[in-house]
C-alpha cells in the first residue's frame, strides 16, 4: 500500500529526486493504495481504497470518485452490473439492461425457443421433457413395467407452441381375434374426448404394435384434430371437434377405444416449436 507526492521539487538533490521516483513508481505499482484518498488528484487517476475495499477512478472534472467495483468478497465485482430475472431477460419490451447469467438466458431461451444446446434450426424434434441436450430425458412417459395393464394412456398435457410425435412400441393386447389401435384428443372447449382415430387396421393378439405418428398443431384452433404417420396397415383419419376454434390438450391411447386392456409396451413423446399458437 503505497501513496507518494506527483508534484517536483526543483530544489531536490539528486538523492531526494532518486527517493521521490522510487516513491511515485511504488505508488503507480499499488494503484495509489491506501485507506485515505491520495493528497494530490489527476483526473482518471485509480485509487486503491483499502479502507471500502473498492476499486476507484478520478472523474474527468477532478472533483470526485467514481466506484469502479469492488473486491471485498476476494474476487473483482465491477459496479453497476445488474443481474436481469428471468421475467426481465424474457421481456422484449424491458427497459433495464444488465449483464445476463448463462443460467437465466438459458431459461430464458429454453422457454421461448427450444431445448437448450439443440441445433440452430429451432423446428428439431426433441423428447418432450429435454430441458437441455445432454440431460438423459428421452421422452418416455408411460412403460408397461412399471404401471401393469391399463385400458388406456393418456399423454402429458401439450403446450402452446408446440406439435407432437408419438411413438409406440410393442403396444400389446391379450385374447382371441383382432384389435384396432386409436387415438383420440381431448377437446378443451367441450371438456371430452373427440370420436376414436383408428392407427392401423387390425392387429392379432400378443402382437407387438409399433408406429410413430405426428400429432398436428394441437394447440392451433382448429375444427379438425389431424395425425399422420407409419403404420403397419390401414388408415389414419381426422376427428371432428364441433367447432372452429377447438383445440387439443392432450392424447389419448387405447386398443379399440377402450375395449380391452394395454398389455405391453412403452410410449415416448416428442416436440418441436411451431410459432402459430403461442
């Protein structure tokens, strides 16, 4: 901690001319450390203040200080930096700017975009409950193992913004002659499902069903509740929801609308951004 005299002494000898250099470049060194403000002031000159444990700079008028950070916590925090909430970073319209944490622009952008991490073509399909790439989820939201048999399966809710993909593997039923698989909405203006959607055409007993199928822009309004995809035989077709401004909060699963237990298998949800509904 060093402060020292700037101002030249015509009258010095060159011993006390030698001192005064070595003083004012010790001083330079330290940042004009010290627990008081240096005597002599410049405009822009850095005070070390030990006392508030702040770095300081002379303003350009030369008749104050200006807090440049602190260091009281044994690292450097400058001044006048503020963290945005995550409301703030989310807000288009937010007049108060600061410096944004990667863990707040991350929610931020995981909540209005995509996944965090995914590829830059914001349209990617990804497991529905991915909060970032790399996190484990891999959209499984209901397996035969762990619930037993079940006459039908409901999705998670969909939320705005989002179209789906359901993919169903080695869905199963046990007995004698055929079944359908189907799929229905259900329709949030009415509070019911829409009439059954047939998946493919009939399937034997204890035979493994798979397929991926697209649920269309659920969330949109629509009068129509559409899918399409892979399957094995048969025809997908559109429900009717009574109305044009209908929309889809989630799906439901069954082997001939409801008529025999799910046996087997596991289900797995994916999303990708649309922009139409929210």
């Amino acid at each position: 901690m060093t402060q020292a005299t700037y101002l030249l002494d015509t009258g010095h000898t060159k011993a006390q001319a030698f001192a005064m250099l070595q003083g004012v470049l010790s001083a330079i060194q330290s940042g004009n450390a010290g627990a008081t403000p240096p005597a002599e002031t410049a405009a822009g000159m850095i005070w070390v203040d030990t006392a508030a444990h702040a770095l300081k700079m002379r303003n350009i008028a030369n008749n104050g200080w200006i807090t440049l950070g602190s260091f009281a916590s044994g690292n450097f925090v400058p001044a006048g930096v503020n963290r945005l909430t995550e409301a703030q970073a989310k807000d288009a319209l937010s007049e108060i700017y600061g410096a944004v944490t990667g863990q707040i622009l991350a929610a931020a952008i995981d909540a209005r975009v995509r996944a965090t991490g995914a590829p830059v073509n914001e349209a990617v399909w990804h497991p529905y409950d991915m909060v970032r790439v790399g996190d484990g989820a891999d959209g499984l939201f209901w397996d035969h193992s762990l619930t037993g048999n079940q006459r039908y399966v409901q999705t998670p809710a969909f939320e705005d913004g989002y179209e789906y993909m359901l993919r169903i593997m080695g869905m199963e039923w046990h007995g004698y002659g055929n079944k359908r698989p189907t799929i229905k909405g259900f329709i949030d203006q009415t509070g019911r499902f829409a009439s059954a959607m047939r998946m493919s055409g009939e399937v034997g007993p204890s035979t493994g069903f798979y397929t991926m199928i697209r649920l269309l822009f659920p969330r949109v309004p629509s009068p129509y509740f559409g899918v399409e995809g892979k399957v094995p035989s048969g025809q997908l077709r559109t429900s009717e929801l009574g109305g044009d401004n209908r929309t889809v909060s989630k799906a439901e699963i069954s082997w001939d609308n409801r008529d025999t237990d799910i046996r087997a298998g596991k289900m797995y949800l994916y999303r990708r951004r649309e922009y139409i509904s929210g």
